[in-house]
C-alpha cells in the first residue's frame, strides 16, 4: 500500500513529463472495458438494452427488482445516445476545490464532449478556473434529497439550478437502491412540468456492477467506486480523455483510483491533469 501523500508526490512529478498518447495501450485498454463493460450500448438504460416488461434488478439492492412498465419504459431513450459520435477529446470535470485557481476554464471548453460531477457551480464567479461548457451532468439523489427535499415541495428551486447547465442531459443512478429511484424518475417529472428540454438518463445497473468488478480486478476495493471513476472509464470506451480529479476519503477508495490514475496515465492511456493551465 502507498501513502496519499506519496501518491500525490508521483502525480505532482509527472506532469514534469510531456503526456503522449499511447495507441496501443489506449486501445488495448478500451479493448478490455469493452469485454467486461460495454458503455456504448449499456451505459444508460434505454428502450433496447431495457425491454418493455424487463424485471430490472437493482445495484446494490440485489434481491430487489424493478418491473420496467409503460411509464417508465417512455421515458427512457430510444437507444444509447452519443455512442456514434466521434469525439477527440473530452473532459471529465470533478468538483473539488483543486480547481480553483487553475484557470483551466478554457481548456475544459475547449473539449468536445465535457461531463460535470454532481451538479458543481459553474457561476461566473468560477468561469475561469472551470469554464462553462456542460453536455452531461451528475446527479447524486442524495444532493435532491438534502438540498430539495425530494423534490417533494417547491421545486423551482432545482428548475433554476439546472438552468445553469442550459442544455446539458443530466444522469443519475435511479436503479442503484431502491431508495434512488422515485426521486431520480421525479427529476424528469419536474422537467417535464417546467417544459424543459434538457434529457434525462439513468445509468444501467448492470453497467455499474460490471464496473465496479473490472476495477476490483485493477485493485480497486471499495463500497463504491466514485462517480468520478465511473464517467472517466464510461469515456475512456466513448471518448478520449483528460480529467482533474479531487479524491475524497470514506465511501470510496480513492487512493486506489489515484493509484491506478497515475499507472494509465504513465502507459499513455489518458491525460491526468492537476496543475494550472496557464
């Protein structure tokens, strides 16, 4: 095992290294997450990988089953979006305070396809350091619970927040408990009141499960893997890669993500970036 602060020590050294991209690795890499994961078809749950009827068993709650029904299955998409897009770069954008003052703003706009975790403040009084540009968003139904009261009371308070992200789909993991999901379906109810045109998807389940055990094979125990690990293995098969990442202590193992950040990053696999951009 390797100290944090020994981790954070190899990180900081290597961004003394010009970052190339590896080829090889990358596409070897993707090769391995598309065997065991497969984001292209599974990343969200859809109207094809989801059939009308299906008894879809849940993350965590294994022994529970949702019963896919009209409504439900009517407000899933069609099929997987973006998964014929091409993109040649993307940014995986976390929410810790490392941010701030990187002014990193541009660079992050400057990406083709750009994910936010959890619904971080992109005000004007961040522009600089995490720019604006937002396609998919976060969501953890904790935050709606704690700060909106399930959406159960007034809800134009979350209206408005959202509106920061203009067009951006937002994505939340209704089926990972059976506590998550009438406040994740609820999040497109209330969209729907407000007329927006902004999507709404979930992660499928069976994604998520399949995640979780490829980067326990990479050594990653923990509760949980981090929705931050989970967007950048998502576009590691969808995209390619470039990320600032704070870790957090408690639910997930992050010094095992850092870990396995730095070795990726090394073999040329994605661009790990925690410095200024100026």
């Amino acid at each position: 095992m390797v100290k944090e602060s020994e981790l954070f020590d190899r990180w900081k050294s290597l961004q003394v290294c010009k970052w190339e991209m590896n080829l090889t690795e990358s596409n070897k890499f993707k090769s391995a997450l598309s065997r065991c994961c497969n984001a292209p078809s599974f990343l969200f749950t859809t109207q094809k990988n989801t059939p009308l009827g299906t008894k879809l068993r849940y993350e965590v709650d294994t022994s529970g089953i949702f019963n896919i029904n009209t409504e439900i299955f009517n407000i899933f998409p069609k099929e997987m979006p973006y998964y014929r897009s091409q993109f040649k770069k993307c940014a995986v954008v976390g929410n810790g305070g490392i941010l701030k003052d990187g002014k990193c703003g541009k660079e992050i706009d400057s990406a083709d396809f750009v994910f936010r975790c959890n619904l971080p403040p992109i005000s004007e009084k961040y522009v600089e350091d995490v720019g604006t540009k937002t396609d998919v968003v976060t969501i953890n139904p904790s935050i709606i619970t704690e700060r909106f009261s399930k959406l159960e009371k007034w809800r134009r308070p979350f209206y408005e927040v959202l509106q920061g992200y203009e067009n951006a789909s937002l994505l939340l993991p209704a089926f990972y408990n059976t506590r998550n999901t009438d406040v994740s379906i609820r999040v497109k109810y209330v969209l729907d009141d407000f007329e927006s045109q902004q999507s709404v998807y979930y992660f499928h389940p069976q994604y998520l499960i399949n995640v979780s055990r490829f980067w326990l094979m990479q050594g990653v125990h923990a509760k949980r893997i981090s929705s931050g690990l989970i967007l950048v293995t998502a576009a590691l098969e969808l995209v390619h890669y470039y990320d600032n990442v704070k870790p957090r202590p408690g639910f997930h193992a992050m010094p095992s993500e850092i870990f396995n950040f730095i070795h990726m990053h090394s073999k040329g696999i994605l661009r790990v970036h925690t410095g200024t951009c100026c």
